[in-house]
C-alpha cells in the first residue's frame, strides 16, 4: 500500500505494473466499501493492463493515513480466529479510533457531492502521471467516475458504471431511502466488528449467493470504520433532488465511450434503473448498446461474477483501443 496526499488527506491507493501505450484501469469503490473488493478483478487484468485502485476520501485507509492493516481489522481477524467477544483493550482501541476521527475531522472538506471526489480522482491522476486511463466504478463510484469523466475528457478514454444507473428523483422513495441511511450511519458501534458470527450476515447482504467470508469480514469492517461526516455526507449530497436530475445531463454530454453493468437481481440499482441512465449515452442506440445485464448477480458484480466482469471489460477495451 501507497499513499498520497490530496487537498490535505493521506489517500491510501496501489498501483500495479508498468505504465505502457494500453490505459490504465482506474478503479472507484462505492459507498462504506474500499478498494479491497476490486482485488479478484484486479487479478485477472493486470497481467495486461496498469491497475490503479484506491479509497475514497473518508473511507478504507483514507482516513487519517492508517497503517495498511488497521487496528480494529487486526483485533476484528484475530477474534474470528480464536472466537474471543470483545475484550477490554478492544474496548480501548474503538475509543482510540473514534478520537482519531474526531481529531481528523476538521481537516476534511465540507463537499462530499460526486463532483468533489471527481476533483480528488483527477488530483490523483495527476499526481500519479497517469495520463490515460478507464475509470471503472461501482455505484457511487461510477457516479464520480462519470463526473471526473467530464471534468478530464483528454486524459479519461472511457468508463465502465458497475451496479449503478437511476437519474429518476422519486422523492418517495428517496426520503425513505436517504433516512434509513441516516439511521444506518448512526449506528454503528464499533464493538460490531467483535460481535461473533456478524461476518456472516454481510456475506449475504445486497447479493444473489453468499460472497466468500472473508469478504464478509471487510465490509464489517469497511462499514464500521468509515468516517462518519463522509458517510453521512456522500448520501446526503448523492440523493437530493438536484444532483439525482443532473445526472442524465451529464451522461448525454460525455463524448467517451461509457457502459453499465446490471446485476439481474440487483435489488439497490434495479437493471431498469440502470437502463434509464444508459439511455442518454450515445452509445445506447447503436446496434451493440452500453448495457451488459449480468444473471445471479445482485449488487456487487465484481465480487459476484468476476469472470464475467472481467472478460466483458477486455472486450469493451479491446474494442475502443
């Protein structure tokens, strides 16, 4: 693990291989996830390709610019290991890393809207000489990645939306979704990652097929240890009213190849959802189009049909060079 500072935040990022004439593979995690989950991806392009994954600003180990393995993983993997509950110090270090927040806290930005990430996205590139890239996102990610896409036209060739779609405000559905959020942001204890057996549920949440355990473990982790004004603040800003409508603007503008991946049983971002925003591309009335439904597949397309996903990016890439 690397990390570099932008606007005053140590993001942690990896980069693999050698840079060469072929793009580099820019991977942009969703909301509470890390750069983690692109991992099985990872494996399987960048035997070809230049792969770049890193955290969000507020999330993973863009936080306070931890060490790559925190202290609340170790103390999460070690109690899975020797079925302990929680322990005395591991009371100590959660109080450790909510003043570790609290004490971060007022070195972060006040926007957490999809456009400022962008800024933080094209800041890293920059940093990074990366000079041609596909960004490749997962929803909120692929919203960021939309928008950097915009703000960086020569240097992004194209983008690959995964699991993400909408650009319909349904002011319903969206209250209920953006206070069910709020709540969900708000409890979060951080004794949950020494609860036995709660891995187990996360194998399960948002996807068609239990994911691998250890999968489980990371997004306990990631969901317990993400800041909370950036959590809080990347759903508020994502979810109003105005930035859901500006979404399609954005898409029919974007003169880069762009493509949605839809899991079939994606029950957050439902493939019509997906369709929607795909529709305002270019590229969705040509004879191959710009959406790939993914069967057995729910919200996490990398992890759940990574070959799939994999080989569908080779052949996108293969196409436009």
């Amino acid at each position: 693990m690397a990390t570099i500072e932008i606007l005053g935040i140590e993001h942690s990022y990896e980069l693999t291989g050698f840079a060469s004439s072929s793009p580099t593979l820019v991977f942009v995690h969703g909301w509470l996830l890390s750069r983690e989950y692109w991992q099985p991806l990872i494996e399987r392009l960048a035997p070809d390709y230049q792969c770049l994954a890193y955290d969000l600003r507020g999330f993973g180990q863009s936080i306070s610019g931890s060490a790559p393995e925190t202290d609340a993983a170790k103390s999460f993997n070690n109690s899975l290991i020797i079925g302990s509950e929680l322990q005395p110090s591991s009371a100590a270090t959660a109080e450790n890393l909510d003043s570790t927040f609290s004490n971060k806290a007022q070195n972060f930005t006040n926007s957490y809207t999809a456009v400022a990430y962008a800024k933080d996205l094209i800041i890293l590139l920059e940093r990074l000489n990366v000079s041609s890239a596909w960004l490749i996102g997962h929803s909120l990610g692929a919203t960021v990645a939309l928008w950097a896409a915009d703000e960086c036209k020569k240097r992004i060739k194209g983008v690959v939306c995964i699991n993400a779609g909408g650009g319909i405000y349904l002011k319903e559905a969206f209250e209920q979704f953006r206070a069910a959020g709020q709540q969900l942001v708000k409890i979060r204890p951080r004794w949950l990652c020494y609860m036995p057996l709660i891995d187990l549920i996360f194998t399960r949440a948002n996807v068609v097929n239990p994911i691998p355990r250890q999968w489980g473990r990371q997004r306990v982790i990631d969901f317990v240890t993400a800041h909370p004004a950036a959590a809080l603040g990347t759903l508020l800003d994502s979810t109003t009213e105005e930035e859901v409508n500006r979404l399609p603007p954005l898409v029919s503008q974007l003169t880069q190849p762009v493509y949605f991946f839809a899991g079939q049983q994606d029950q957050i971002m439902e493939p019509k959802y997906v369709r929607h925003l795909a529709s305002f591309h270019p590229l969705f009335q040509t004879d191959e189009g710009n959406v790939l439904e993914i069967p057995n597949c729910g919200h996490l397309a990398m992890l759940e049909q990574t070959d799939i996903v994999a080989r569908e990016i080779r052949s996108i890439l293969g196409r436009h060079g």
